[in-house]
C-alpha cells in the first residue's frame, strides 16, 4: 500500500456511514485539536509498527467529528483504512474506502479498494475499481500509474502498458504535465524521451523533476548526474520531512549512506517534523551503516530519552553501547 499524501479535492460535508461515530463535545477549537492531536499519534504509531494502538488514536480523531465530515475526517480515514491493511483486516479495509467512496467517490480509495480486491483474489472488481477510479479523474497521473504498477506486479504487462500509454493521452503542456509524461516514457522505456521531458519540467520550476530525472539518470549509468539531481531536489522547496525520508531510505537501500543521513537532517532541522521518530531512528541506523558507531549511539541516548516506549530502541542503544 502507498502511503497517502496530498490525495484530497474536494469535499462535501455529511455524515460518513460505519466509519465515524458521533461524540459530544464543547469548544470548536479544543475539538480540532484533540482530533489533529490523536491523527497525529496515530501516524506515528503506524510508522512505528504499533498498529493496533494506531487504529485507535484514528477512530478516537474520528469520533471528535461531530457528524460533520471534511477534508480532515476523509484523510483520516484513509489512515484507518491503512492501518486495517497492516493488521491483516482486508475486510475492514476495505469497508472503511466503501464508506469513503459512499461518502465522495474519491478516485484514491476506488483505487485502493481495487487493490485489496486483487489481494483477495477478485481481479473482476478489482479491473472495475480501477476503472471507476480513472473515470471520476481522468487527468490523475498518479493513478494511471498506480493501475500500471499494480497489474505489473499481477503479471498483466499488456494491459497495464495500456493504461501508462492512456495517460501520455492526457492533454496540457505545463512544466507538471511534462514532469508526470516524463516518468510514463521512463517507465516505458523511452529513456531519451523521459530525459527531455523531465529536463524541460525542470525549466519551468517543477522541482519533483529532479527526483524522476536522477533515477532517469541511474538506470543509465550515469552516476554523477545523478547524485546532482537528487542534491537538487532535497535543496529544493519542494520537499518536506516525508519527502526526505523517502530519499533517505532510498539512498540507504543504494548504500549511499552519507546521502542518507544528510537528508534525514535536513529534515530534522525543518518546523514541521511529523515523522521526526521514523526520521531519528532511521538516522542511527544509517551512522551505524556509515560506521558512526559513537555519533549513532549519542542520538539513540537522545531517541530512548524522547520515545521510552520503544522497546526494541532500548535493546538496540544496549547493543550500541558495547561497539
């Protein structure tokens, strides 16, 4: 399952069957607080693989919502929906994106609802889910590639080309346009294509194009362009900490480790860290990949110290301690 950022529209407001249950509270304010304080805990006990105590920091935020369901209840449930995937609850997922497609028919959750079909063996629906997710977007780049991705991986090789060669149908010519098109003829196999798209994304200030670009760059060989890449796409605007995590991990798998830990912080030193305990302990990791061994041990001290819950940090900070 990816995971969901950004996926959001438009919304109306109303009452999301089986999903939020209605809690009495007073204080507008102090309510959108406490349901932004629990998403929040949430995230963060689902990125920390405690998904049970996830699902409830999800429905506690649910609760809070009073009947009146906007952009922030249906972004939380995509989370719940994905964190009920994590327990292995397929239909309980599943049921959570039904709500949400009752409630909007958001593109993202017909998809993602195709997706758990396919798990669960039900390509028919899945194929129709698909369908239903390009027809309610049909400039969605993302989820034509989204399709292309996951009927790859079911071994559907022509009809996912189809959908990649549906989306380089879409019309527009701006620099977002070029950078998405960019990525389908790489996808495709159409490295020259791909470099001059992304190149001309770039010109006209789509800095995402960086990232495509570098793996562009990549799976030609060429290194060092690269490395210049992805250095100008975490220098830019355009990422966040999750973003710089994403390169991180990416970098850390390559064994680029000096890389890595520069982008975790980099993300580290930004106002808004959501992520901060996935970036900090993935961060020890990487300086004890770099054979920091000292300088990993120091932020494992500081990370037990502000996560006293994590238990498997505190037998890894023991085992730092004797390097």
């Amino acid at each position: 399952m990816k995971n969901i950022k950004n996926r959001h529209k438009k919304y109306k407001f109303g009452v999301l069957v089986l999903v939020v249950v209605v809690f009495l509270c007073t204080g507008c304010s102090g309510r959108e607080e406490k349901q932004m304080s629990h998403r929040e805990k949430g995230i963060q006990l689902m990125e920390n693989g405690k998904y049970e105590k996830a699902l409830e920091e999800f429905q506690a935020a649910l609760d809070l919502s009073l009947g009146e369901i906007g952009e922030k209840e249906v972004d939380i449930c995509f989370y719940k929906a994905e964190t009920q995937y994590f327990l292995n609850d397929i239909e309980g997922a599943k049921n959570t994106y039904t709500a949400i497609i009752n409630f909007n028919e958001d593109p993202k959750a017909y998809f993602l609802r195709g997706n758990l079909y396919y798990s669960l063996g039900d390509e028919g629906n899945a194929l129709n889910d698909y369908e239903e997710a390009i027809e309610r977007d049909k400039k969605d780049y993302d989820v034509y590639i989204g399709v292309y991705e996951a009927l790859l991986a079911h071994g559907k090789e022509g009809e996912a080309l189809s959908y990649l060669n549906q989306a380089l149908e879409i019309s527009g010519n701006t620099a977002f346009d070029k950078m998405q098109k960019g990525r389908i003829h790489f996808l495709l196999g159409e490295t020259e294509t791909a470099v001059s798209l992304l190149e001309e994304a770039i010109k006209g200030k789509e800095e995402e194009a960086f990232y495509y670009l570098a793996e562009v760059q990549e799976a030609l060989g060429n290194a060092t362009e690269a490395e210049a890449n992805i250095k100008a796409y975490v220098a830019s605007a355009e990422v966040d900490s999750y973003k710089l995590f994403h390169v991180a991990n990416d970098q850390l798998g390559k064994g680029n480790y000096e890389m890595a830990i520069s982008c975790l912080n980099q993300a580290l030193e930004l106002k808004q860290v959501p992520n901060r305990q996935m970036i900090m302990k993935t961060l020890v990791i990487a300086y004890e990949h770099n054979r920091e061994f000292e300088t990993a041990k120091t932020l494992m001290a500081e990370y037990v110290e502000s996560y006293p819950d994590d238990e498997a940090a505190k037998r890894e900070f023991t085992f730092l301690e004797t390097r």
